[in-house]
C-alpha cells in the first residue's frame, strides 16, 4: 500500500479483495487495453487543419445520428475558424433536438458518504484530506433526503453518490437505493416520489453488479476521470484502488456483462488535454457499441476540475479548461455520439449552462447539494469541508425550470422508458431513428403537468403553462401523421386524471 495512507486491518482485508483480475482481462486485447494513447495523438496530429468541405461531410454523417469514426472526430477537434465552429455549433444543436426535442431532464445528487481509502489528487474526499469532515449516512437519513427532494423539491430522478470504502461497498449501495424507492410522500395535490436511482460510484465486480440490477439500479456512472495512462497513474496515487486504470476502464463493461443495461461514462476536464480526453470517450463508446450489440453510452458527463476544500491540485492543473474550449468540447462530443444523453452538472455557472445547453445537453441537475445530508440539515449555502468541490449554480429546481422554460425546452420527469423496458439495445435503436421522441413527447407532458401543479411558483407556471399548450397543440396537429389517432384524446384523458391529483399515469 501507499507508504503516506494508513488503513486499519478491516479496511485493508476488504481492499484486497475488491479488484477481479480475470473480470479485467478477459475484456483485454492481446493483454491490451482499448485506449492506445500514441494512436490518439497521431490520430489528432494526421487530421490537421481539415478542409471545410470534409467538416460539413462530417457533420452530415452527424445529422444522421451515426457515431463518428476516430479520424472525424480528430478532424473537428482541429477546426481552427471561428466560423466553422458556429456551424458546428449549430449542427449540434440540431442533432440534440432531432433526438431529443426540445426536452430536457433534471436531477438531483444524492451523496450518500465521503469516506474513501483512494487519495485522487482533485478530490475532497480523498483519504489524506485531513479537513473534510467524513459521514456515512443511515438509511434513515437517506431516506429523510429523498422525502425532501420528492416531497418539497419534486424531484422524480436521483444520481447516488459514494465515496469507495467498505463502509459503503455494494451492500450498503443496494440497501439505500431500496430504501429510497420506499419513499413516497404526499404533495400538494398528489403523492411525490423517486421513480429511478441513477448511481455514481467506483468500479465493481459482476456479482456486485448483478445485485444493483436486482434492486432495480438506473444508469450506472463511472467516469474514467482522464483516458491518459500516464496522467492517470500521476492523479491516483500507486497503491490504491482507484490507480488500477484498467480495473476502471472496464466497469462497465462488467456493468453491461451483469444486466446493468444504461451505462454512463464520463472525463475529469482539466487532467489532461481536452481534445485528447474526447478522443478517449469516443474509442470508449465505439468500445462498448462493438462489444455489446450496438449499446453505447446512455450518457456522457463532462465535469470541468472545480475548487475543493485543501485541494490545491485543483488550481495547479495546467489542463485547466477555458469556457470557450469548454463550449467546444461539448459539441465535438454530440456530434461524435449522436444518439447519447448528456449531462452538464451544477459545476457550471449559470451562464456557462445557459449557453451550452442548446447545442447538445439532455440533462442537468437542479437545486444541488452535495454535503453529506445536506438536504435534510438544511444549510443554505456551501461548506467546503462537507462536500467534494465546490458548485457553481446553486439555483432551485423552480428557478433553472423558470429558465429552460423561458429558453423553449420543457423539463421531463419522464421515467416511464426505464419501467417499460425502453432501456439498453432497445432504447438505442429508438434514439437512433429518432423514435423515443415520440413516447417521450406525451411524458414529458405529462410528468411536468404534475410537476406544475404540485411545486412550482406562480411564475414558473406561467412559463409552463405555455410550453405545455404548444406541446398539446403539436400533438394534435401531428395526429394521425406521427399519432395514431387513438392517442390524443387518451393523452387527454390522462392529463384530466392528473389534474385531479392521479399522479404516475404514463405511455
Ligand atoms: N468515488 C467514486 C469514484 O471515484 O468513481 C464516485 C465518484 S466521485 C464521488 C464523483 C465524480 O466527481 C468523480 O468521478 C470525479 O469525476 C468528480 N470530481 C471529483 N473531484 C472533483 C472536482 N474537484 N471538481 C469537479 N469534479 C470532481
Ligand atoms: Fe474517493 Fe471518488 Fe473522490 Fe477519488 S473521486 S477520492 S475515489 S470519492
């Protein structure tokens, strides 16, 4: 182990046996791994200064929501006019409403706790940091969160969050994602509650992973932080778990191999050079399309390194990521993964999310705190000391619902998809042809009538109220063109229903 961390002899007996050499290189090629970083920097050197004409033929096989092919990829992330870079922006744009409308899903953290043997030199949470103060929460106060984010916040959809220890190993995962699902708590005119349990945690074995599935786990996040070997040993320290790159790599691939059907992946920006790590999330998710029958990523995440308590690393980086280039970054990657879901984190301000949402993102997270317990202690503002990094949008679910309505785009509490079997190779043929939409469309109405009535304030109802009217009106003009005709007037039925305080009615 790392000479500079202590363990005691419990936390040193689980750390042995959590890494499954064979679930790592049953998965590897001729003992290698499918990110070969001297490939990618060629890749990225040969594609040098594209002609215009290759870009726009690029972006076409874009707009056909096709993946793109390693040399594509390095050809945009070589574009140097500016003007070209609008046209890429606006590409983007157009490939995210073509899949996904003008919809958009919204989330909230849930940490679960901060105790963790790994040391990543970004992190809050990593074991030598003295100052933070470490809690695991009981399953009691797991679920006095969840009552408030169901309950006063109205939130439907969850990411939880957990630091690796054997405090909070698979065990410990699996009880908390049960109890959160037995929430259910009553709202203004109905019931609220948390209908899918997304989990952001570290790498696991496939029995570990079976169990999740067993308790009904929604998408699964691992990010692999930096794709570069050498830049990945450097940030976690030798003689942690986390320092074992392809143990990490391959989480979801066991992930896949488990029946955990969405899988997430994700990039620490600012540990290395951006074009580089987009390279590396585009061979990830060609990685899992070939493996795994055409299943991709559900969702790509692209966090940009943000201040933490006793964490220099954090202002040391020399990769650090400008907004403009952040800006950039996103719509390589939409235009790389047409088809998958992205997610952009209170992280960003509110002006950066403002900007960038438009042209490509699918989801972000709203009225966010990430303490360990920080919804039910209700301390409004940020404490270093309790949580990871520090946020950059601390706005309520109500205020960023009053904006993304005011900007044309109607915020989904669908989760219907997930319950009716709309989830991995099925969910990705639908994307592709731009066929979820439709499902999508009648839920989303739905979801955010509910949402309206129960928890918005006068004002954000008033934006709502128009985007759900011109939603209505395109359904019904686009019946029986898209609708069967039968549709309408169920889709009406149901909205009736809900009004009157039925809640969960779904397609
Ligand atoms: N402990 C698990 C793991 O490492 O996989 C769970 C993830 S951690 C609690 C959630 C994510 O936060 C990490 O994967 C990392 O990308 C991100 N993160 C860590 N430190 C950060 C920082 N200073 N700024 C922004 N994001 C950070
Ligand atoms: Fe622990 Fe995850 Fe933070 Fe690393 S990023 S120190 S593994 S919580």
């Amino acid at each position: 182990m790392n000479g500079q961390l202590s363990y005691d002899s419990s936390e040193t007996n689980w750390m042995k046996n959590v890494i499954k050499e064979d679930e790592i290189t049953r998965y590897m090629e001729n003992g290698k791994d499918f990110i070969d970083d001297e490939e990618i920097w060629k890749k990225i050197e040969r594609n040098k200064a594209p002609e215009p004409q290759k870009v726009r033929d690029i972006l076409q096989k874009s707009l056909a929501v096709e993946t793109l092919e390693p040399d594509e990829t390095a050809a945009l992330l070589n574009v140097e006019d500016e003007g070209l870079w609008e046209e890429m922006f606006e590409t983007a744009g157009e490939i995210k409403r073509k899949v996904y409308d003008n919809r958009i899903v919204t989330f909230a953290p849930l940490y679960c706790s901060n105790l963790c043997v790994n040391n990543c030199l970004y992190c809050a949470f990593r074991r030598e940091n003295s100052v933070e103060k470490r809690r695991r929460l009981t399953l009691q106060e797991v679920k006095d969160e969840a009552e408030v984010l169901a309950g006063e916040i109205g939130h439907k959809r969850l990411i939880a969050v957990y630091g690796e220890h054997p405090a909070s190993d698979a065990n410990y995962i699996a009880d908390t994602i049960r109890a959160i699902y037995d929430v259910k708590v009553k709202t203004k005119n109905g019931y609220g509650q948390i209908r899918r349990v997304n989990v952001n945690a570290s790498p696991m074995s496939i029995s570990d992973l079976e169990m999740l599935r067993d308790v009904g786990i929604g998408t699964y996040q691992v990010f692999q932080e930096t794709y570069h070997h050498e830049t990945y040993q450097q940030v976690h320290p030798a003689g942690t778990l986390k320092s074992n790159y392809p143990w990490r790599l391959y989480a979801l691939h066991r992930a896949l191999d488990a029946g955990v059907d969405d899988v997430a992946i994700g990039v620490l920006f600012g540990l290395y050079d951006w074009r580089f790590e987009v390279m590396g999330l585009l061979f990830h998710a060609r990685e899992l399309e070939k493996r795994f029958n055409g299943i991709g990523p559900h969702t790509i995440s692209f966090p940009r390194l943000e201040p933490a308590a006793n964490t220099p690393f954090t202002h040391e980086s020399k990769y650090k990521v400008s907004d403009r280039d952040f800006k950039r970054l996103v719509s390589v990657i939409r235009l790389s993964v047409p088809y998958t879901g992205m997610i952009i984190t209170a992280r960003e301000r509110a002006d950066i999310k403002k900007d960038v949402i438009p042209i490509g993102c699918t989801q972000t997270d709203a009225s966010t705190r990430i303490g360990i317990g920080a919804y039910s202690d209700r301390y409004s503002e940020q404490e270093a000391e309790r949580q990871q990094f520090i946020l950059g949008d601390t706005r309520s679910l109500d205020e960023i619902i009053g904006e993304l309505a005011g900007m044309g785009h109607i915020t989904s509490f669908c989760t219907a998809g997930y319950r009716c079997g709309r989830t991995g190779e099925h969910i990705m043929k639908l994307l592709r042809c731009g066929q979820e939409g439709r499902f999508c469309k009648l839920n989303a109405v739905l979801t955010f009538r509910e949402w309206l009535d129960d928890f918005a304030s006068e004002e954000t109802k008033k934006a709502g109220e128009k985007i759900i009217k011109k939603e209505l009106d395109e359904i019904e003009e686009q019946t029986p063109s898209i609708y069967q005709p039968s549709i309408y007037p169920k889709l009406m039925e149901y909205y009736k229903r809900i009004e009157d305080g039925e809640r969960d009615l779904y397609f």
